[in-house]
C-alpha cells in the first residue's frame, strides 16, 4: 500500500484519561476510510490527534514518509493536513470571502507566491453557493452552507490529507448529496486523501473505501467496503 498516513500503536486521552489504545491505521495515497462507532468511543479524538490538537501519549505518526508524532498543529497544517471539526467553527463575524481567505495561512512556507493568488477558483467551482453568499456574514448562514464553507476554507490550504468530523451531521438530505457530491470530486480531480468520522453508515459505505470500527478507544474491526457490506458492522457500533 502506498500510505500517505500511518498510525503506529497510537495512544492518546485528557489528563490521566486515557481515550485511545494502540491505533494502528494505513490510510492509502488518495483513498478515503470511514472512522464510525458510536458516541463517545474516540472518533473525534483520534481525528484531533492526526491533526495535533490533541497529543499523542505513545506511538508514532507519520504523513508523506515524515514523523509529525511531535508536529504542533499548524506544522502538520503546513505540511498538508486540513482538518474540519464537527460544529464547523466558521467565523461567525466574518464573511464567506474573509474565512475562505483564512484558510490561505496554511500555505505558509509552502512556496512564494501560493497566498497572494488568493481563494482557488476550484472552490467555488466545487461550492458554487458559497460564491454567491461571498459577502454575507457566515454566522447567518444555514448549517448546510456553514459546512460548505468549513470545507472550503480547509481546502484553501491544498491539502494532502482532509480530516471531516460529521460533516452530514445536521443537514438537509439534498445538500448532503451535493457534499458528498464535492467531496467525491476532492479525490478524484484533486487528488486529497480524505479520513472522514461519520455515523450514517449508508454514507460511509457510498464514500469511503475502507472502514475502521472504534469501541472504547480501540479498533475492533477494519475492512474494504467493498467486500463487507454495512450490516454486517452495525452490530458492533450499536454496542
């Protein structure tokens, strides 16, 4: 396997709390994995610390062949991994325009020039909503719009590697389509590899290639889906 990211015997948790056990993970150079199980097993933790805003407490991690076990946040940014949280958190004062161009700072570093081209015109080709709201205030957009931009304002940064934490999570059926619609365009025109957490399996399925299963911090089960079907792993997120 051609790994861009890879997770070796990885621990992490909050104090003397320990979240995740021994998180072993091969994601492949352009593919996508599902991370799904229910609330409160470490999904989101273990997306946190890929991206570093959570420490790993044991193992190693690695992007593109290099160590970023002990990368700060906005050094593994810089080194190509973008990440949306679930909530969004767009900046709701400023407008669409404005977040967009703050996704920009992840290019520091990455070659003179990448910032003042400003926004990629593939943004609004993949978002094209978000270029007709350019100039509205993100606080008063609909949760569906805020989740476009969110993954617009992660994209601005070219990323390798896309971190998405329930991203259908609140959202119209329709404009979960046309997310899962982008997203899908991510991959294949782009080329980002994409690690996503989501709890609707039948989204998971249509999406990811692979699937990684979490009960208590610790994979339980991992497979293609293309050869297991989502039935047969549901049992173990209802658990």
């Amino acid at each position: 396997m051609n790994s861009l990211l890879k997770m070796e015997r990885v621990g992490a948790g909050y104090g003397q709390s320990p979240v995740l056990f021994d998180i072993d993970l091969n994601v492949a150079r352009g593919g996508a994995l599902a991370l799904i199980g229910r609330n409160g097993v470490g999904k989101t933790t273990l997306l946190r610390t890929i991206m570093g805003v959570q420490k790993a407490t044991k193992g190693r991690i690695t992007l593109d062949g290099a160590d970023v076990t002990q990368a700060k946040p906005h050094e593994r940014s810089r080194a190509g991994i973008g990440f949306v949280p679930q909530g969004r958190h767009v900046f709701p004062h400023l407008s669409v325009e404005e977040n967009l161009l703050s996704g920009l700072s992840a290019l520091a570093g990455r070659g003179k020039g990448l910032i003042a081209k400003g926004i990629p015109d593939h943004i609004f080709d993949l978002f094209p909503k978000l270029d007709q709201i350019r100039h509205r205030k993100a606080g008063v957009l609909s949760g569906g719009e805020q989740q476009q931009l969110a993954i617009g304002r992660a994209l601005c940064g070219q990323p390798k590697l896309l971190l998405l934490d329930e991203p259908t999570e609140g959202i119209q059926p329709n404009v979960v389509q046309q997310i899962e619609d982008a997203l899908r365009r991510v991959r294949s025109e782009l080329g980002v590899t994409i690690v996503i957490v989501e709890q609707y399996l039948d989204f998971a399925w249509s999406f990811a290639d692979d699937y990684c299963v979490l009960q208590r911090g610790r994979q339980v089960r991992q497979g293609r889906t293309a050869e297991d079907t989502a039935a047969e792993v549901a049992h173990l997120v209802n658990v």
